[in-house]
C-alpha cells in the first residue's frame, strides 16, 4: 500500500493522492478501492508500458504524472499534474439542478524542446463493477446506433458477449468506438451507458465533439476502466505538436449517473440545458413549415410557393421555409454538382426570391432559406477560381472531393468573408428570417494541410465553423439558424451548444419516424429536435407527387394524418409535404396537431424524457415515448403492427389520464395493474395522452 497524503472531494468526485499520484476513488456511482489515474497521455518517442494492443491505456505519461495543485470552487474542481514533459490540467465542472460533471484536460508543454501528443484523454476513470473484471456477468452497455434514416438506435449488450470477462489477468479486447471524418454522428452517437445490474446502478455518458471522438471500456489490472476523448494517433489519425509553453485542450466529455436509465438520461438532460445554444427568436419554440418533403425536394419554385403558401399559413405555423434549389439553373435532380455561388435562380423565381419571401410574410409567416455553406459542387468553375487553394480541406495537395462536392476550410479568411457576405444577402437581400445550415456528405478522416495530422487539422476546421456559425448568429440575432447534415449525421453537443434547433432525420416514412422519435429524447432536448411531419408522405421521394385530391381523399387516412402529426410533438414541428390537396376534414386534424403542438411549448422547455417501456427498435409493433413535465407526463403511442392492443407500463400511480389529440377513431383506454393498456380500432395509428400522477408530497 502506498502513502495516503490527501483526499479531495468535489461533488460526487473523490480523489485520493497516493506516493504523489492522483488516484480517482469516485466518480459519480463508478467507485474502485485501487483508484484510477484520470488522464492518459502517449508522447511520440515515449514508451508505452503495455502489450495490450491499441488500448489507450498505460500511455506514457499517465505513470509519470505526479499531483502539482488543486482549486476548488463551489462549482469548479481545477487538477493540476506534472510529468517531466506536460502539466496536465483537469476541469471538473457540476451544474445547478444536475448531478452530471463535465470535464476536460489541458495538456502544456513544460520541456525544453517540442513535443507530440499522440493521445490524451478527456477524463479517464475505474470503479466499473464492485468485483472489478469479475463483474462481467453483471454488466451491460448500451451504444446509440445511428445511420442516414435510422438515427438513435440504442442496442444493449452483455460485456461478456462484447468479448470483456475474466479469461486472464489483462486482455487487448475493449469495447469501443471512433467516429472518423467531419459527419460526427454517421454511426454512432457519441453517449453511451453503462447498467451495473448487481450495483443497480446506471453512468451515462457524452463526447463534445463535432468531428473525431472516441471512447473505450476495456480492463487493466483486474478492473474496468472508461476512457473518453477525442481523436488519437490509432483512431482518427490525430496528433498535435506542442512547442515550449504551448497547450492543447480536450473536447469536454460529461458523465450523469442514476437507478434507471429515465434517471440517467434525465439528469443529462438537466446538463444539456445549461450548454445548449439560445436563440430569443426560438425561445418559443415555434412551428416550421418547410417545403423539401413530398413537396418541393430540391426543385422549388415561385409558382409552387405562391400556390401553397396561402394552405400553410392556415394551419398556423410560424415560419415558413424554401429548402435546396432556391439557387443554380440546374434542374433539381442535378443541382448539387453545380452549388457554390448562393444566388438565387431566375429560372425558378423569376420575380426574384424576395418576392416570393415577402409574399410569405404577407400571409402572417416568416420565411427561410437552405443553404450548405461548407461545401461548393465540381462543377462549381466561377467559385473554383474565386478561392485559392488554401480555401479547400485537402489531403497530400489535392481538394478533397466526395460525391461531386470539395469542402471549404473555415480557416481561410476568404472563405470566411464570402460565406458571411452570402448570409448577409440571404437575410437583407432575399428576406430569410430562418436559415437552415445544411452538410450532406463526410469528408473522411480530415486535412493535412496546415496541420499536424489530418485528423488534427479537422480539428481546427471544424472549431473554425463553429466560430462562424457564432459570429453570423450574434451579426443576425433575429435569425434562426438550423443544424442539418443530411438529418442527423452531426447530432453531436458541441454542435447543439451553437444552435438552438438541429435536424434529428431525413427518414421519409411517417410509419419507421416513430421508431427514432421514440429514442430521441435520449440524445437531443425536446426543444431541440426537429421531426418531420409529412401528412401526405405519397408518391416516389424525389420526384413530383402524381396524385391529386381525389386521390389523397380516399387513400390518405386520418389516422396516417394523426400519427404524422404526434411524430414531431415531442419535439420541433417541421411540418411539410402537399397539404393544398387535403379536404377539410384532414385539414383539420393538421390544423389542430398545429395548435395542440404549440400548447406543449411551456411544459416542454424543462421536460425530461421518458421511456416507459424503455427504448424502442425498427420493426417492433408499437412504440411508446415521451416527457415529464413536474407531476405530468406527455405521452405518445404508436400501434404499428398487427397487435392493436398496446401496453405501457408506468412507474408511478395515475390520478387523471385524458387523450388530448387522435384522428377520432374509436380508441380505448384504461389503467391496468401498473400499466396504460390502448386498444386502437386499427394500425399505422397514434394517440397522445395527458397522464397526472399522484403527488408524493
């Protein structure tokens, strides 16, 4: 046993500092007798004192570092370590109402020469099960699938299945993830949980990160350890040189702990209020109309505007928004090869794009417009020649181009200046009040021009749009700004802190949405979340909808209408698709899913989620989600298969229940031993309920 010298508490953080080492003892509910040391650190040229394969773990300068200081605050714990080489600086932050801590690593050049990191993690901790590797049987990993269309798709899995038990002392297996490339959130989302059943307990976690990110569970010296952080040398080919006295800052990872996932995912919630970007003209969290889905896609026009505009403005919607092929000539189909320029088409709005704007402010609506600002198509020449080279992500010299787009870089100061001018033009020239900030493609692994490691030069370009994003929001503060990468492909929190608003999907059907919107809340706030509601979701995605009103009257039921509708009131209406063909019996139900959408409003703003039968997955027959507001809860049903019978298990007594929104159909309902048991008169239906529980007090 070593020399206890010094015990730091910090919230639900305990430190112990043994032979000068900081060991951590407690972190939240992960807790460990041995402690673990909280920062890994490889430097290029430094041993590595493992044989265990590509784990982050016994890097070289997590056995050298040594306790220097402490600070502490009532909301702040400042670490302070030194090697020979770095000084290592850990910030752990707690928030008001939340038992999350969010914490980030700063490493400093303190030799006499430069040096390279090759890994340093956010935060690194023990304490996974109370028998260390022992525990396997116990423990369960929960990991947020995502893909284009099926976005927050939580799997669960055994560690013993994932290839973590006791087989030796120390094994190279880890479960882990990296994501590579500039779409943060293609594969996976960057959160997961950890359930230790014996302990019944659960840790939730979250990487800030816009590009490159990674974390590991793996063993080491008979415990489990969870190590999170960014991009490293193995996995995201980063590296990032420091000379004398320079530093380089972690992305920020936070951990929230509880009994049941509800709980867990709550009180990470509670800390993503405190972060997420603010927006006084969202703060209402107004309805969107927006044109794309079955409706427009990427071929609009001033004809179609002004036909359909005067329907929308009916329902009550706020703002009213053109999606892609406001600009360009090129027809539609072929349009994305040629962007860049951002002026707008007089093909399609020969009267200009401000007509058609002030026409939609005329009919009581605010107007928005598309734009990919980091991106200009092949075929793009006068752009091609406006920027330098230096304007372009590039790998060994040449632009990187994937799917007929190059990447701008945000670091150049021309780029900067043209794309600030465009979003000036956009807002005082075309009359947008609301801009939807899209990214459709992934440019890999990242730049290796002006930077250490491609992976490191992602880095900075992506720190450089966010700057920009920031600058164009605070230059138009009456503008609302949406997050969209091809639906949810950046749906990461160091994006979300920027904006107030962030796509969750591209998925064109209302009867898959379900299965994302019922995990959705697990990854985004409810104020945050866009969800498309597309009543009349007919015809092929793409091309012109053939049918006509007879056509909608007899195969667009009310009960599709109605499900539709309920699939954005957990989170942000993007109302869409060709509702001029809607009689007025349908027109209905949208024009009440629209108010019923904004009496949420209020109760939605300090919501947390709600899983009452945990989360959902593709394929199964019926969904059940929804959010907690103070002694109310807002709840969706979806019957999806055959069973027209579905049973929600609740987690507390009801005192009053009422369906507060549904097409009409004949739905029954009841509380029944613990549980909420609907009979829906057929499926691909949806109810809304109101519940009240008993007061506790």
């Amino acid at each position: 046993m070593g020399v206890k010298t010094m015990v730091i508490e910090f919230k639900g953080i305990v430190i112990d500092v043994v032979d000068g080492r900081a060991l951590i003892k407690k972190c939240g509910n992960l807790y460990t007798d041995k402690g673990r040391i909280c920062v890994e650190a490889q430097v290029a040229g430094e041993d590595k004192s493992s044989h265990m394969g590509v784990k982050m773990a016994n890097s070289s300068e997590a056995y050298r570092l040594r306790y220097y200081s402490h600070t502490q605050t009532e909301d702040t714990l400042i670490l302070k370590q030194r090697s020979h080489l770095i000084e290592t600086t850990t910030v752990f932050t707690c928030y008001e109402n939340s038992n999350a801590i969010r914490v980030y690593t700063e490493a400093e050049n303190i030799s006499r020469e430069a040096i390279v990191l090759e890994e340093i993690s956010s935060f690194m901790c023990g304490g996974i099960g109370e028998k260390g590797i022992d525990s396997a049987g116990d423990l369960y990993f929960t990991r947020f699938i995502q893909s284009h269309h099926v976005e927050c798709q939580p799997q669960t899995y055994s560690f013993p299945s994932l290839g973590l038990y006791r087989a030796n002392v120390e094994s190279q297996k880890r479960i882990a993830f990296a994501n590579v490339g500039s779409w943060s959130t293609k594969e996976e989302l960057p959160q997961g949980l950890i359930e230790d059943k014996a302990r019944g307990e659960i840790t939730m976690f979250q990487i800030e990160s816009n590009q490159a990110w990674y974390y590991e569970i793996a063993d080491s010296m008979g415990e489990y350890y969870l190590y999170l952080g960014g991009a490293n040398s193995s996995f995201g080919g980063w590296c990032k040189k420091l000379e004398q006295g320079e530093r380089y800052r972690t992305p920020n990872v936070v951990l929230s702990f509880g009994k049941t996932v509800n709980e867990a995912v709550g009180e990470m919630t509670k800390y993503r209020r405190h972060i997420a970007g603010k927006c006084a003209v969202d703060a209402h969290l107004p309805s969107i109309f927006n044109e794309y889905m079955y409706l427009s896609w990427d071929s609009p026009s001033e004809a179609q505007t002004r036909k359909i505009a005067p329907i929308v403005a009916k329902t009550g919607v706020e703002y009213y928004v053109i999606d892609c092929g406001w600009h360009d000539e090129e027809d539609g189909d072929i349009i994305y090869p040629f962007v860049g320029k951002w002026y707008e088409s007089n093909k399609r709005f020969p009267n200009g794009v401000k007509a058609t704007t002030d026409y939609i402010r005329s009919l009581g609506m605010k107007a928005g417009l598309w734009i990919e600002p980091e991106i200009i198509g092949k075929n793009c020449l006068e752009m091609l020649a406006y920027y330098d080279e230096d304007c372009f992500l590039q790998r060994h010299g040449k632009k990187i181009c994937v799917n007929g787009r190059y990447f701008l870089d945000f670091r150049a100061k021309k780029v900067v200046a043209y794309m600030s001018e465009t979003i000036r033009r956009m807002v005082k020239e075309y009359g947008a009040e609301y801009i939807k900030l899209d990214y459709n493609q992934d440019c890999g692994v990242g730049t290796d021009y002006l930077a250490d490691a491609p992976g490191e030069g992602l880095e900075q370009a992506a720190k450089a749009y966010l700057a920009w994003v920031d600058a164009m929001r605070s230059r138009f503060p009456n503008v609302l700004f949406e997050a969209c990468s091809s639906g949810g492909m950046r749906m990461d929190y160091q994006t979300l802190s920027h904006f107030s608003i962030v796509s969750t999907s591209d998925q064109v059907s209302h009867h898959k949405y379900p299965y994302i919107v019922g995990n959705i809340l697990s990854a985004v706030l409810p104020e945050q979340a866009a969800v498309w509601s597309y009543p009349i979701d007919a015809g092929e995605p793409g091309l012109p909808l053939p049918y006509d009103e007879g056509w909608v009257a007899e195969n667009i039921s009310k009960e599709r209408i109605a499900l539709n509708m309920i699939n954005s009131f957990l989170g942000r209406m993007h109302l869409a698709s060709h509702l001029e063909l809607l009689n007025e019996e349908q027109f209905a139900l949208v024009k009440e899913g629209v108010r019923y959408y904004n009496s949420l409003v209020n109760a939605k703003k300090n919501a947390l989620p709600y899983f009452p039968n945990g989360f959902t997955r593709f394929g199964v027959e019926n969904v059940a989600s929804g959010f907690i507001s103070g002694e109310n809860i807002y709840l969706a049903v979806w019957c999806l298969r055959e069973n027209k019978r579905v049973a929600v298990a609740l987690d507390r007594e009801i005192e009053r229940i009422a369906l507060t929104y549904s097409s009409g159909a004949d739905i029954a309902y009841k509380i029944e031993d613990g549980k909420l048991i609907v009979d829906f008169a057929c499926v691909d239906s949806a109810a809304f309920f109101e519940l009240k529980s008993k007061s506790t007090r």
